[in-house]
C-alpha cells in the first residue's frame, strides 16, 4: 500500500503565500460588513441596502464565506499531521496551545474588548470608560479567534481519533516522532466529491433549522461547521496521501467550472424572492446550504493548483506577507475599525469607501505585523 517515510511534506511556499492573501481578504471582508455588506462586525456605517454598489458588497461576502474560511481549516488540517510527526504529540501540543491558546486568550480579554469600545466611540462614549467597564465586567470576546478556538477543538478531537487507532506515541522531539504512512491512495474520485459536496450541503442545512446563520455559540457560528469539519479532515488525509502535491487537471477544471455556473444562481434567486416571498423564505436557505460547497470546491481547487509546489517566491513582500500572515489576522480588527472611524466623516459612494478603507488597512496591517514580529517572544506565538 505504501512505505514509511518522512511525513513532513517539502516547504510550500505557495500555501504559506495564499494564506497570506486569504488573510488580507478576510480584512476586506470584515470592510465591506463595514460598509454595507451581510455578517457581523464590530462597527457598522452603512446599513444593508438594495443600492446596487451595496449589493455587490453583499455578493462579495457571500462567496468568500462559501470557500476562504474553509481554506484555512484545509491548510491546518494539511500541516497538522507533518507538524504532529516532527515534534511528537507533547511538542506539538504545547506549540498548539502557545501559538493559539495564548492569542485566543490575549485577544478575548484585551483587543477584543478594546476594539468593541474603540467601535463604541462611534456613538459618543468614551473609549476609556467602555474598556473599563467591559474589563471590569471580565467580558470575553473572541472576534475573529473563534478560528483559533475552533482549531483547538478539531485538533483535539484528531489527536483522540488517532490515539484510539494507535497512530500516536509517547514520543517527544523528532528523534522518537510518530513515523506516518505515506500512502499512495489515489485521489477522491468524483463521485466521492459530489457526494462529499451533496453530504456537505444536506449536514449544513440541517445545522441551520438549529443554529440559523448568525447564530453564535461560544463565539462559533455551527451553522457554517459542516464544511469547515469536512475540510479540516480532507487536509488531514491529503498530508498523509500526499494529494495537494498531485491534484487531477481534469478535476481541477471541472469543478471550477461547475463553481462559475454556479455563481450566479443565488443572486437569481435571491432577485426573484423580491416577487414570490417563498423563495426567501423556503428555497433559498436550502439553496444557500448545497450552492456553498459546489462554489468551493471550485475555488478551493484552483487555488491549490495555482499555489501547488511548482510555485516559488518572486517578491520580498510575498515571503514578509507569508510570514506575517497570522499576526495580520490578530490585529485587524482594531486597525479597521480606527481607520473606518477616521474617514468617517468622508462623504463618498460604499464602494470606494470599502476599497480605500480596506485598502488602507491591509497595510497598516501589514507594516504594524512586520514590527510586532521583531520582538523574539511576540515571534514565538504569531
């Protein structure tokens, strides 16, 4: 079936890179909630409209949260097994525990309640006295780290899996590492991913008729859960067979093509529930459920192809974004919500507020990782 090998997959330098860019697409997406568009956000300055430049905001962010978060639940499914098989079990769970415990609980007690007062100010209460108040109350708000909480909960959840099917030992450091089996089973056939699609849509509507999109539990929206347990699994069984290095063209071309023609089916239906209220009501929750997983696969695929080990750095700024790819995601929300707030006054159409704010910090963001990232104990947990 296979032979022993060192699990630890070459370098990728084009995953490291597209995490990078996924993570300046979620500032952009929390930007144009900013503005106008679908979600939650700690600051909101344009309301929900049917202004056409809202709408394509709208439709902006509904196509990311079909596949963008799933991305990121796939790359650390991918990186867990190689990373679990260097370091042994203990390593790797303390390196766990420090890289996303520590900013999950840095962010939920200190710049989460600091960027919810940052937001208050909008409505003229101080941010001292709101900060204050949240800190005295001990209010935790874990913002955009339920990633890292719920990253927390898949890895420990894989860590059990594999112990009760004896893949673990008690090993520490590389010398006594698990040996993973590098096998060589073949790529999911497409059957298998319909059906994964199909299961995927079936298991989020039903997570709906419970936790309706929106609904948070412990700071997670379980509605969204289907995909991102799926896809964390897949990325688990892609390191151990070594898919991402040889994905199929002709799978790859397929399923982005299906992801285009389905595009534009819920702008469609969600136009036409204007006039039959049934379709909002009834059709279109259960088309939203089945339409998320076959636009990302698709897109999750291309992306892999694109950014597959065939891809190598070219720019300084693309291995500086790869590295500070994290740090970004931890800080954003207070650097958006500043920089919404200064140009608030700005008179101007959403659209071109979204793109200059967003714009805007991404690089501030970027720069403000890049500084964090000198100090060598910051540099250890981001």
């Amino acid at each position: 079936m296979g032979q022993v090998a060192d699990p630890a997959h070459p370098h990728q330098p084009g995953l490291d890179l597209l995490r990078g860019l996924c993570t300046l697409l979620v500032v952009l997406h929390h930007a144009a909630i900013t503005y106008g568009a679908i979600g939650g956000w700690y600051h909101r300055e344009v309301a929900t409209s049917a202004r056409l430049d809202v709408q394509l905001l709208v439709f902006f962010c509904t196509v990311n949260q079909a596949w963008f978060m799933g991305l990121f639940f796939l790359l650390s499914g991918y990186f867990t097994p190689p990373a679990l098989a260097r370091k042994g079990w203990r390593d790797f769970v303390r390196g766990r525990l420090l890289r996303l415990g520590l900013p999950l609980l840095v962010y939920g007690f200190l710049i989460g309640p600091a960027t919810i007062a940052l937001a208050a100010t909008a409505r003229g209460k101080p941010w001292i006295d709101s900060f204050g108040l949240l800190l005295q109350r001990h209010t935790f708000e874990n913002g955009p780290l339920w990633f890292a909480q719920a990253l927390l909960l898949m890895t420990g959840a894989a860590l059990v899996w594999w112990w009760v099917w004896g893949r673990l030992s008690p090993a520490r450091g590389p010398a006594g590492a698990t040996a993973w089996q590098i096998d060589s089973r073949p790529w999911p056939s497409r059957r298998a991913l319909w059906l994964a699609a199909l299961g995927t849509g079936a298991a989020a509507w039903c997570l709906r008729q419970v936790w309706p999109v929106g609904h948070n539990v412990w700071g997670l929206q379980l509605g969204y859960f289907a995909s991102y347990l799926l896809l964390f699994a897949f990325g688990c069984r892609a390191a151990r067979s070594g898919w991402l290095e040889r994905l199929p063209e002709a799978e790859v071309r397929f399923w982005w093509r299906l992801a285009l023609g389905c595009l534009p089916v819920l702008p469609v239906l969600y136009g036409l529930g204007a006039h039959w209220t049934v379709l909002r009501s009834s059709v279109l929750p259960l088309a939203y459920a089945f339409w998320e997983p076959l636009v990302a696969w698709g897109v999750l695929l291309r992306l892999l192809q694109a950014f597959g080990p065939a891809w190598q750095a070219r720019r300084a700024w693309q291995s500086a974004l790869s590295r500070r790819a994290f740090a970004i995601y931890v800080i954003h929300p207070p650097v958006l919500v500043a920089v919404a707030l200064a140009g608030s006054g700005v008179q101007a159409p959403p659209l071109l507020k979204w793109a200059v704010t967003g714009s805007l910090s991404c690089l501030i963001c970027f720069v403000v990782a890049g500084w964090l990232l000198r100090s060598r104990h910051l540099a250890r947990v981001l």
